[in-house]
C-alpha cells in the first residue's frame, strides 16, 4: 500500500510540475484562436501524463528496454491527442468563423441563415439565438415599415382634409370682406361649421399623439355598461337623426367594469358615430353588451354593406378611411380616418381587444374589456363608546 501511494504522489507531482511550467502559456493564449487553445490544453495533459510516468518509471528503477517501452506508449499516445485535438480544434472554429459570417446577415433584408451543422452544441445554441433575434428584428422592420406608410397616409390625408376647408373659410372671408356675400348669416354659419371641423381634427390628432406616446392617463372606476352606452346613445342622437338612422338596443347587459368612463365614452361614440355616418337612411345601428369567460363585450353593428376581406386587418390603422371619398362631412366631423385608431387605443389602454367582422348586411365591431370583480366590502360604521 506504502508503494502505491508512493507512485500516486509521484504521478501528481510530475504532473504539478508540468502544469507549472505550462501555466504561463494560459495567459499568453487568451483571446487566442479556439484551436490554438484545445490544442494547449492537449498539449499540457500529454505532458502531465508523460511527466508523471517519467517520475514513477525512475522510481521504479525500470530497466532500459522497458523504460524506452513505456517512453514510446507515452510518445505514441501524446502524438495521437495532439493530432486529434488539433482536428478537432480547427473544426470548431471553422465552425465559429462560419457563424460570424452567418451573425453578419442579422438584421439585412435576407435574414439570418444558419449554419447547417454547428460543431458544437454551444455553438448551435448560439446559432439558434441569433436566428430568434434576425426573425424579431424582420418583424419589428415590418411593424415600421407598415407605422410609416400609415404615417405618410395620415399626412397625406390631413393635408387633403386642411387644405379643404381652409380654402372654403378663405373664400367666404374674402367674399365678406370684399362685400359680395348676400347672405351673411349663412356664410358665417358656414364658416362656423368649418372650423367646428378643424377643431375636432385638431382634437382628434392630440388624443392620437398621447395614446401613441403612452401619456393617455385613465381614472378608472366601477361603472355599469348600461350607463356608458345610454351616454353614448344620447350623444349620437341628433347625428342619428339627422341621419335617419335608427339606433336600436341589441340587448344591453348591465354589467359592472372598471374604466374609465369618459374614455370608454368616447370608444362607444366613435364607434357609432362610425356605424351612422357609413349605414344608409332608413337603416339601422345596433348596440349590445354581454358577458363571455370573464370579459365584457360591447358591440355595435351598422348596415355599411359590409368591409372587403383586405381591408378587415387596417380598419384601426392610423388613417385608414377605406372607399370613402376624401371629403369634408356635412356633419361637421372631422373626417381624417382617426377615430377607429382612437377607439384601438383607448380600448388597448385597458388592457382591452377591438375586433371588427363582416356581419349580416353590414360589419360588426367588438370592444372586449376586462370584467370588474364583485365590490369591496364596505368597512361597518364606528360604534359610539360609552
């Protein structure tokens, strides 16, 4: 036993003076080629091993030819690590310098390919995360791509719809100024109309740009939904009227959320404002509010005829007017396409969905929000004392 722990300290100790005298060598090769360093790494366990068998063949006073014997296994055994490392380093990093030029197509119009068989399993890893990442940067290149061109639309149709009626409001200026206007009374009734219109556009715009920049601030609080859509309903009233369009109740579950009613308000007055202005006379608008897995879902369905399938996905994009002309409502509403991305955010803005499908003669657009829990239990009144 005394013998065998002998070797075994002359084995470590050989091998404690090869790693010594090798340890330089890490240093040297850091941020060197992955290659160079498996092969060190090889290199300095050959001569560990080589070193140890030296130290113990000496102490076991091995003749010559055994000696020379175990010198040669050592000798064969080293070359053969050495080489094998070496293959083996140089194919990893082949395969690292295939993967750099693979990470440089992240984020190009092609996308990121592959490699088709990293060496190693870190380096597939790697491979796969970069692939993640090209595939959300082409869907956040799509995502701005689409936010520009609705951008470019916007301005192009607020320029269109500015430029309209500031020209309308010039010439009755000048024919009021200049005298020529008969009837007064209805020029300034006109000219009242017109900017009522650019009011609200301008108002519209400012709604958009909080909701878009996250500043839309919410005072949330416990409210039924027949009470948000009897405000609604009166608030489109004269519209409606004015219109002929009946609006009707497509049944009205009272049911309690928690939301901030003005907000919700208005999504309810976009939407029907929407319904009345796009539904022919004699036509009709429904409302309706139910109650599906925990959710309260508001509808209101019009006789417009009906969306084209293409363009059921950009309804509440920012500026997405459809087939309508780009021309001035005689209602006096603004008429830039910005209501429905107004009812989208505000609606998102609760953690809410909208939702818009062809229904019937006409579309049917859905306003999901979260249902408000039972209410707090009220804390008992203080008993007097004494």
């Amino acid at each position: 036993m005394t013998d065998f722990l002998v070797i075994v300290a002359l084995a470590a100790l050989g091998a404690m003076v090869a790693g010594l005298v090798a340890a330089p060598a890490v240093r040297v090769l850091r941020r060197r080629s992955v290659a160079l360093s498996l092969f060190a790494v090889a290199a300095l366990a050959v001569a560990a091993m080589a070193a140890g068998t030296v130290a113990v063949a000496q102490a076991m006073f091995l003749s010559g030819h055994d000696l020379g014997v175990v010198m040669a296994v050592v000798a064969v055994s080293g070359v053969v690590s050495l080489a094998a490392a070496l293959l083996f380093g140089r194919r990893i990093a082949a395969g690292s310098r295939e993967l750099a030029r693979s990470a440089r197509t992240v984020g190009s119009e092609g996308g990121f390919v592959a490699p088709a068989e990293p060496p190693t399993a870190e380096l597939a890893a790697l491979s796969g995360a970069l692939e993640e990442t090209s595939a959300r940067l082409a869907e956040a290149r799509e995502r701005e791509r689409a936010l520009e061109a609705s951008r470019r639309e916007l301005i192009a149709g607020i320029s269109h719809d500015l430029r309209t009626p500031l020209a309308g409001l010039r010439a009755m200026a000048e024919a009021l100024e200049d005298g020529v206007a008969e009837d007064t009374a209805r020029y300034h009734a006109r000219m009242r109309v017109e900017v009522d219109r650019l009011a609200a556009m301008v108002d519209d715009l400012f709604e958009l740009s909080r909701i878009q920049a996250g500043a839309l601030a919410l005072t949330l609080s416990r409210v039924s939904v027949y009470d948000l859509v009897d405000e609604a309903l009166a608030g489109a009233g004269p519209l409606a009227r004015k219109s002929g369009v009946r609006l009707v109740d497509g049944g009205v579950v009272p049911l309690p959320v928690h939301v901030d009613a003005q907000q919700i308000t208005r999504v309810l007055g976009n939407l029907l404002v929407n319904a009345i202005r796009a539904t022919p006379a004699d036509g009709t608008v429904a409302v309706s509010a139910r109650h599906e897995q925990g959710r309260v879902v508001l509808a209101v369905e019009d006789g417009c005829g009906g969306i084209p399938a293409e363009d059921l996905g950009r309804v509440f994009d920012t500026g997405w007017r459809g087939g309508a002309a780009r021309t001035p409502r005689a209602d006096g509403g603004s008429g830039a396409g910005l209501g429905l991305a107004i009812v989208r955010g505000i609606v998102e803005a609760h953690q809410g969905r909208t939702t818009v499908r062809n229904a019937g003669t006409g579309c049917r657009f859905e306003v999901e929000l979260p249902a408000a829990g039972p209410p707090a239990a009220e804390a008992p009144a203080p008993q007097p004392v004494g």
